[in-house]
C-alpha cells in the first residue's frame, strides 16, 4: 500500500474517532497534536483537502473544523473492520449463565440481555423477537386442501388466529391427521407459543422418532409452521440519558427519531432484506430508505433460538462508538445462537 493511501486512511480514521469522542468538527492542529504528530501540519491540511474532495469529510461553515460525510463514515468502518477481531466483550460467561436460568423464558432472558446492552451503550437496544411468543396456544386445527397441501390454523387464548399453508412430501390419511392433530391438542393446548416452539416439539420429536416415523416428520413440519407464524414484535430499551447526546438538541431530531422506532413494520423489513447469517450489519443513509431518518444509525445482528430467527442491536445517532458497538452485538447474539444451539437452555 503506498504511503500516501495509508497516511490518508489514517488521518480519516483520526477525524472520526475525535469527532466521535468530541462532537466538534475537527481541526487540523487537534489532529497534529493528537493523532498525526509525525506529519507537518502543511501536508495534514493538503490530505484533509483530499478526503474533502474524495467525499469523506466536508467542511460545516468556512474556518470550521471537518467532520465525516455518510460515505466517510462507510470508509471508516471498512478501514476499522479488522480491528474488530482483536476485541471482545467480557461478560459473555454473564450472559450464558443468564440465558441457562432463564431456560424456561426464553423471552424474560431476551430482555434482560436488552437490558444489558442500552446499559452497556447508552444507546436505545432492540430485540426483535415474534409477536406470538408470549401467547398461549388455545386451540390447533389442521384441514387437507389437496395435492398434499394442508393449512395450520393456530388459534391464542387472546382470540388472535394465525394460518398458514404448508405442503407435505408423504401421504397422510384423514383419520391418521385427525388422530395426530387430537394427541397434539391434549399435549400442546394451554403451553406458551416460545415454549411449544423451543422446547415442547424439539423434545416430542427426540422421544417419539423412534416410534413413528410419520409422527417425526409430522413434529418437523409443525415446528416449521411455528415459526413462520411467529412475527416479529420490537421492544426498545434505553435510559432517558440517550436523549441527551447533542444529536437530541432539537425537537425537529428527536421527531425524527420517534417516527423511526415507531416505523415497526420498515424496520423489520429493513433488518430482513439486509441481516447477515452471522456477524453484524450496519445500516445508515440511504439503506435505511428515509431522507429524515439519513442522521441515524442501525448496528444488529441476527440470532436464533432453536431455529427461531431473532435480531438485536442498537439504533443511535451516527455519531457513535462503533469500535465498541459492533464486536459487542456480534458477540451477544453470538452467544445466543450457540448457547442455545447446543442444548444448554433445556434442563438434562
């Protein structure tokens, strides 16, 4: 890499970290002083006219200092990812003993890791989790419409009632079906949505697949219509000290930013199309499809519960620690994923 390439990568990363940490645009001679003590002030201003030009940093009013452009703010991430590597966070034994004493709510333990994060950030954290979870199943009806396709009606003590289509690659009789869908009435009905999609059916189908080969594969199929009748429901956590960060000075951003987490259903949509396997996402700008809402920022990760897909992190203004952030909510719903994955939240 040629000199100037890494002198120019170092001096972007600079500006941001100092505007991070400061708030104010940031001067050349802050920069000298703090950052780049090896290189002459002359040259520090020419690569600050470079990075201007490049589109990274822009200049507030004449005489100010700079601060980072949405495309600045891109490079700097790009620039930063391999450091993340290095760092980890060190509650995460924490949060495996919380999500083990928490086995049987699964939902509880999700908010107190929430919880755990808006402390850890003094941001405003989310958890994506279904709607449907905390519900309770009152009633479970399967009907044939043909060609091996069947339709779940999932109905909840609140009066709500879910449905979905699902197709079949084996052969069920109707007096087989109506056996199957009375014996999962009696041991299912009364059992929380969570529980029956976390725990019931994944132990139903571990004991029972030696006996049935059709039970087994029925059990697979309901566990997938469990989850695709889960929608998801946000919760925010956050102290009231998040407003309190200079972005939340006016009332014009703070409207913007309520009509943000208000926007549920944008949101979802937004953390579907773009959410990563594993790892961390980062939306800003234009990827978060509102011009009023371009001042912010979304980091979150993807998780999963015995296969129930979730997402976690954190919505804040742009200005914010993402050196600190990202390995956090990665290692968080890491955690999550792999605790639960090997089993450690049902009881032995």
């Amino acid at each position: 890499m040629k000199k100037t390439k890494i002198r120019l990568d170092k001096t972007l990363t600079s500006l941001v970290d100092e505007y991070i940490a400061c708030v104010e645009p940031v001067s050349s001679r802050i920069l000298n002083e703090k950052y780049l003590t090896e290189v002459s002030s002359a040259t520090l201003r020419l690569d600050l006219i470079k990075l201007e030009k490049m589109g990274y940093i822009e200049q507030p009013y004449t005489s100010a200092g700079r601060t980072p452009t949405i495309k600045g703010y891109r490079e700097y991430l790009s620039l930063i990812e391999p450091q993340h590597e290095r760092v980890s966070y060190e509650g995460m034994n924490l949060l495996r003993e919380l999500l083990m004493a928490n086995y049987r709510d699964t939902p509880r333990a999700l908010h107190f890791i929430m919880q755990l994060l808006a402390r850890e950030t003094d941001q405003l954290s989310f958890v994506a989790e279904p709607e449907v979870s905390g519900g309770y199943l009152a009633r479970l009806e399967v009907f044939p419409i043909g060609n091996h396709k069947y339709i779940f009606v999932m109905s909840l003590d609140s009066g709500l009632d879910k449905t979905v289509i699902m197709k079949f690659d084996y052969t069920i009789t109707d007096a087989q079906l109506r056996r199957l869908v009375r014996y999962l009435n009696d041991e299912l009905v009364g059992q929380r949505i969570y529980d029956i999609a976390n725990h019931v059916l994944v132990e139903m189908r571990e004991t029972m697949h030696q006996d049935s080969a059709l039970i087994s594969q029925f059990l697979k199929e309901l566990h997938k219509v469990f989850i695709e009748l889960s929608d998801f429901f946000i919760n925010f956590d956050g102290s009231i000290s998040f407003l309190e960060q200079p972005e939340f000075d006016s009332k014009h951003s703070i409207l913007n930013f309520m009509n943000l987490i208000q926007r549920q259903d944008k949101l979802l949509n937004l953390m579907r199309d773009k959410a990563p396997k594993s790892g961390v996402q980062i939306l800003m700008g234009d990827e978060l499809n509102e011009p009023h809402w371009q001042e912010f920022a979304i980091i979150y990760g993807r998780y999963e519960v015995f296969g129930i897909p979730g997402y976690l992190g954190v919505i804040a203004p742009l200005r914010m620690d993402y050196r600190k952030l990202i390995p956090l909510v990665r290692d968080i719903t890491f955690t999550i994923t792999d605790t639960t994955k090997q089993g450690m939240m049902i009881p032995k």
